[in-house]
C-alpha cells in the first residue's frame, strides 16, 4: 500500500519470477511464494527504491525487456536505463532489530535499565515511546508493529514515524512488543522493548480498602459501645442519683441532729454559766468570787464555739475570726473596769479551724486576755491590748497575745504551774499539738504556734 503506487510494467525472469515496475521502484515476487488465487490475498515481495530517497524511482511505461542472456532491461523516469544481471538471485533478507531510542514519562526521559520492571506512580500515566531499528541501508524505510501489552487487544502498524503515545493509562503492568520489517524482509519475531507498572493510588490498594474496612468496623464497634457504655451510665446514673438522694436524705438528718446537739450544750452551758452567776450573787470572798466569774467566762466560750458550730453550714469547723472578735467583746465587757482605759487592738484574719482546735485556742485566748485584764494593769490607770491571729509558715496559724502592762513574773515563766490560768494554757497548747512561747519585755508577750490540721 505504501510503494506499490501504480504499475507500469511486469516482466518475468527465466525462474517465472515476476518484476514489477511501478511509479516507485522495483518490485520482486517469487513464483514459490504468489498464491494460486490472488484475489483475496496480499502479495509480499521485495522492494528496490533504487535511491535513499522518497518513495522510489519511477519507472516508464511499458519499459521493460529481457533479453537473450537472460538480463533485464529496465527503463527509468530520471535514472535512465537500468540492468538486472540474472546471475543475482534476490533473497529475502533478516528483520531488522528493533530498540527502544526513548522512553517518556509525563515528558521526562526515563532510565529503563535493561529488562528491569519500572515502577510508575499512578499520575505518571501519559508516555512517549521513540522506537528504532538496526537497519543502516534503508533505515527510513522500516515498517513497525507493536503491541502494549494489558491495554491493545492487536498489534498497530507504523510507517514513516517511530514515535508511540499512550495517555492516561490505567494502574497496571504492561509490556511493550515490537516487530519490525523493512523492504526487503519480512516481519521479525516480538521483541520485548519495555516492561512496567503503574501502581494504583492509594485508595484503590488492598491495604486501604482493609483499613476502610476496617475503620468502619471500629465504628460500628464504638458505636455499639458508646451505646453500651451511655445505657451503663444511665443505669449507673439512676443508681447513683438514688443513693445519693438517700445518703442526701440521711445527711440532712445527721445535720439536724447535730445542729440539735450543739444547741442543747450550748443551752446547757448557759444554764450553768447562769447557776455560776446566781451563785456568785452569794460569795462574799473576793478571790472565790473571781474564780467563779472566770468559771463562767470558759464555759461562755465553749458554748460561744457551739453556737457558733450550729449556726454554720459546716457542722464541724468555723471561722476563729469572727469567733475570736465576739469573744474578745464580751471579755473586754465582762472585766473592764471603771478607773481603768485598756484599749484593744485586733488583727485578726480568716483561719478555719476544726471543733477539736477551736475550743481549745477559744480557752487559750480566754485566759489570756482575762490575765491581761486582771493582772497586766496592776496600779495602772490605761494600758493596751494587742491579739493577733494570722496564717503561719509550716501550715501553722499564730496566735500571738500581748500587753503593755507590768509583765508577768520570771518565776512563773520558769516554773509554768504556779497559777491556774497559766497551768490551763499550757495544756490546751499540749493538747492541740502547739508550741507556746512567753516574753516578759515591757509587759508581757505568748505567742502560740497552733498546727492547722489538728
């Protein structure tokens, strides 16, 4: 189809072999290789351009002639006349090696390295191919088939260009199978050119269908499961919110009782801080009648501390601020005296303290501001009071108590029981694990260190 233009001439040799003269050269046909019933086939034969050019010499009409020796004669459109020695038998020649000049990836040059498998990503899907053969004497006049194998069903014909495209190829391997023929052989065997793969995107690989799958799987699991645990927690919900309320139910009764509890002591100890009263209405004796009133100062400051207690939401600690302030009221009322100005000066701040503290340090700070009324200002017309009450280093709080009166004597600090009030203090601090301190420097200063969770 791509030489035999158009026949001017055919002539036969001495063997019956036909030459055939077209518009485009020579063409040759064995007598063992033309078929018995031409019409339905293709004549393959060997082709003679008889120049390195285009599509052939022409050759003239009617132009041929054999003669006696056997030779023919052949008449050409531009190369004048041509002689065809008969000694020269023409023979069909070897295909031609085809290889692979190029190989393009998305328009880069790739290595192929061999027969070694090129491994593709899936976006490297559009490829140039640039084919060549081995055939120096008519190398333009090389005919090629190929076939890429996992996408063409049969093989393609080329003629005239060597280059091969292929876009958008799918994930896969294939194989590149090439034949080559040229004008003066037949179709060699396929010849494996290039070998690749292009790999499949991600989403479209085993192991990501696997995790999907299994994805989907863990959230069927943790729905199932977070329904699982969301009726559990309902259930634990209920469960809770009913003992809760009983619990709630049994606390508020607990409540009761105790605020019912300091109440009643507190009534009692105002009962008896009352008898103490009335009885000292009767005691002539000046010293049994002070011992008395100092009786009922440290029953007033119990039952002070389980008002205070019954009052408060907290059934089991109080604020000593505001609890030392109205002690240190009623004392300064209690044991003023007429011909005496004792002025107080308070720094007391915010502290919790529980029951077992709190009475404690409210007997503590009793005595200690009574000494300071009763003894401190011994002949003295004024004097001054100073109570201070603080958070201290150690999770400690400080309760310091001082005066500027007389001072309080060497001997009683030395021996520490020669009084009552003094015997008192040191105990109550013993018994709420404290550390007391005594100063005799311009009047006198105690200074008690109280732990806070006591």
């Amino acid at each position: 189809e791509e030489f035999l233009k158009e026949t001017q001439f055919l002539e036969f040799d001495d063997d019956g072999n036909i030459w055939q003269g077209t518009s485009g050269g020579l063409h040759y046909h064995k007598r063992d290789e033309l078929p018995e019933n031409a019409s339905n086939n293709i004549i393959n034969g060997l082709f003679f351009p008889l120049e390195d050019f285009g599509k052939g010499v022409e050759m003239n009409y009617l132009s041929s002639y054999k003669d006696k020796t056997g030779d023919i004669w052949f008449g050409s459109y531009t190369h004048g006349l041509i002689k065809y020695d008969e000694k020269y038998k023409p023979e069909v020649k070897s295909a031609p090696t085809p290889i692979l000049r190029s190989f393009r990836v998305n328009g880069v040059e790739q290595d192929m390295k061999g027969e070694q498998l090129l491994t593709l990503e899936h976006s490297q899907n559009n490829l140039t191919l640039m084919l060549g053969a081995l055939f120096f004497e008519n190398p333009q006049r090389v005919f090629y088939k190929y076939r890429l194998q996992g996408l063409d069903e049969s093989w393609r014909t080329h003629y005239g260009t060597s280059q091969i495209n292929y876009t958008n190829l799918e994930p896969g391997e294939y194989q590149l199978e090439v034949q080559v023929k040229s004008i003066q052989s037949d179709w060699g065997e396929p010849v494996s050119l290039a070998s690749f793969n292009i790999q499949k995107p991600y989403w479209q690989t085993a192991w990501f269908y696997a995790l999907i799958t299994l994805s989907f799987l863990g959230l069927i699991y943790l729905s199932i499961r977070m329904m699982m645990i969301y009726y559990q927690k309902n259930k634990l919900g209920k469960m809770v919110d009913e003992r809760t309320a009983e619990l709630q139910l049994a606390l508020d009764e607990k409540e009761v009782l105790i605020k019912e509890i300091h109440h009643r002591v507190k009534n009692n100890m105002a009962v008896v801080s009352g008898l103490l009263e009335l009885q000292g209405y009767k005691i002539k004796d000046e010293e049994a009648k002070s011992a008395l009133e100092n009786s009922k100062l440290r029953i007033q400051t119990m039952s002070s501390i389980h008002e205070k207690l019954y009052q408060n939401e907290a059934l089991v600690n109080i604020d000593f601020k505001g609890f030392a302030e109205d002690l240190i009221e009623r004392i300064s009322a209690t044991l003023q005296g007429g011909d005496q100005e004792i002025k107080l000066h308070l720094d007391v701040r915010s502290g919790s303290l529980n029951v077992n503290t709190a009475i404690p340090c409210g007997l503590i700070l009793n005595e200690l501001i009574s000494n300071c009324y009763e003894h401190a200002f011994d002949g003295l017309t004024e004097g001054n009071i100073w109570v201070n009450f603080r958070p201290y280093v150690g999770n400690r709080y400080l309760m310091e108590v001082k005066d500027d009166g007389v001072g309080i004597s060497e001997e009683v600090i030395v021996k520490k029981r020669t009084s009552l009030g003094v015997t008192l203090i040191h105990s109550l601090t013993s018994q709420i694990k404290g550390d007391i301190e005594i100063l005799n420097d311009e009047g006198t200063t105690v200074i008690i260190k109280i732990p806070r969770d006591q």
